[in-house]
C-alpha cells in the first residue's frame, strides 16, 4: 500500500467516524437495551445516604404504624415513581405497618389501583383490606384536601375506594387525623406533592415526611433534607438504591420484581453506549483536522 492509498484509508475511516449514520445509532442503542433487557442484566446498587435514612425511617417504625403514603403522580411519571411506591409499600407489609393510601392527583386512583393489585393482593394475601391497607383514593381541593384532614380524616373520607364505611375499617382505628399517623411518604412528580405534604402537613403536625420526586426534580428537594424531609428517594436511582436496601435488609424475602434494578441495567447499557459513540465522533472530528493541517 502506497503512502497516498493509506492516507485515503485514514481520511476515509476519520470521515466515517465523524459522519456515522445516526440510523446505525439508533439500531445498536435498539439492540443493546432489548439484549440487557432480555438478558435481565443488573448491577449491584448500594443506598446513598438520603435513600438508607427513608429505608431506616421506615424500618425503625414500632409494627403496627399508620404510614400515610401519598401517590401524586401521573401515568406519564409511573416509570419512576412506581417502583417507589412498590417497594416502600412491601416494605410497610413486611415490617407490620398499616398503610393507608390517598393522592391529590386525579389521575391517583388509577395509580392506587396498580398497587393494589401488583403489590397487596398479590404478594401479602395474609394483610387484609381493611385490616392491614386502605385505598382511600382521590379526592380534589390539592392543598386544601391536606389542611382538611390536618384536621380531620372523616371529613373527606367517608368511604374508601370500594364503597366500604371508614368508620368500620379497623385499619383506621385510632386515626383521626394526620397527626395520629406516625409517617407520611409523599411520591410525587408535580403541584401539589412533595413541598405541599413538607408545608401543610409534615411541618405543621410534626409527623416525619419521607418523599419521592422524579429525577429531574429531586435537586429541589435537596435542601429539605434532612430536617424536614427525613428520607429521599430520587430517581429510578433512588427506587433501585431502596430495592437493594430492602433486599439486603429482608434476605428471606424474595422479591417478585424489582422494577428500578431492572430498568437501571438497560438504561446504563443504553447510557454506556451513547458516551462510546460521542467518543467515537469526536475521535473521527480530532483525526479529520489532523489530517487538513497535515496536508
């Protein structure tokens, strides 16, 4: 090979690197999340600090806690958030809490009843409606559905979300009103959610809040920690953090899904493999000016 043929090889392989066909790119990130998602690929995952103080807050509560657990979220934030709500929910389960679920959101029911569903009913059968959970669902007023029932559970909830007498659910027994619950989880990915639970409820009653927040609002949440928020959980990260705080905590319990584990392994391939191809453009870009100021 002559020098000018390896100089074209060069400049060739320099320009094919620079100018990658963004469809090729799209193809390999296809391949590689179906592969680890089918291949069920994880990574191990260690709690941060803010996610072990919501796993801790909840594990140190006396069995038998009432644990208000908010889900103010939408279908379009449930991939984050879910996973969340389901293992925080187990983990009330498994510790003997009493958990009783609401939203200010009007897309919470929908929510509510996936948990229910996936989590309850189908994995603690022993923890009855009524006795061990409630699903007392959506009601409207936002800020004002939760200086009601400051005040007053009865007020705003009469029934639950099958129909059934609150005043006859020995899951509510003793309680009231928010301040006879011992924690407060508020999930959330808006207005009202987090802060509103923090300011109108947590500050006001003195009942500990533990929060959840999308990935992009977490950072907001930040400074509430830990004197007014007690634990936080941001992120599929966060979800994946208590996944693994829980399944190091309950050994003996094994886990019929870990959604946010099983989602991180396929975004970090996918994340992997977007910085491999900026590398690679920006090799092809490096050895394309070499090569213009060698000529």
């Amino acid at each position: 090979m002559t020098g000018t043929e390896h100089t074209a090889g060069s400049s060739r392989r320099a320009t094919g690197l620079a100018t990658l066909d963004r469809r090729w790119i799209y193809l390999a990130l296809a391949a590689a999340i179906a592969l680890s998602i089918v291949a069920r690929i994880r990574f191990p995952d260690t709690p941060s600090p803010l996610v072990q103080a919501a796993y801790d807050r909840v594990e140190t509560l006396p069995p038998g806690a009432s644990i208000v657990m908010a889900l103010d979220y939408s279908p379009s934030s449930r991939p984050e958030l879910e996973p969340m709500a389901f293992a925080i929910a187990r983990h009330a389960m498994l510790r003997g809490h009493r958990l009783i679920l609401l939203s200010t959101w009007d897309t919470g029911n929908a929510m509510i009843a996936r948990l229910c569903t996936e989590v309850l009913r189908r994995e603690f059968p022993e923890r009855r409606e009524g006795e061990a959970w409630v699903a007392l669902g959506y009601k409207s007023g936002n800020e004002m559905l939760i200086n009601a029932i400051r005040q007053d559970f009865d007020s705003m909830y009469a029934s639950d979300m099958e129909g059934r007498s609150c005043a006859d659910l020995a899951v509510l027994a003793g309680v009231e009103s928010l301040a006879d619950c011992t924690l407060i989880v508020s999930l959330s990915s808006g207005t009202p959610g987090l802060k509103e639970w923090v300011l109108f409820a947590g500050d006001v009653t003195g009942v500990p809040v533990v929060g959840g927040s999308t990935g992009v609002g977490t950072p907001e949440f930040l400074p509430y920690f830990p004197r007014q928020i007690r634990g936080l959980l941001g992120g599929l990260k966060g979800a994946a953090e208590y996944e693994a705080a829980l399944e190091l905590g309950h050994p003996d319990f094994h886990q019929r899904t870990m959604a946010a584990t099983d989602g991180m392994g396929p975004q970090a391939v996918a994340h992997s493999l977007i910085v491999l191809f900026i590398v690679l453009g920006n090799v092809g870009l490096l050895l394309q000016r070499r090569q213009r100021r060698g000529t």
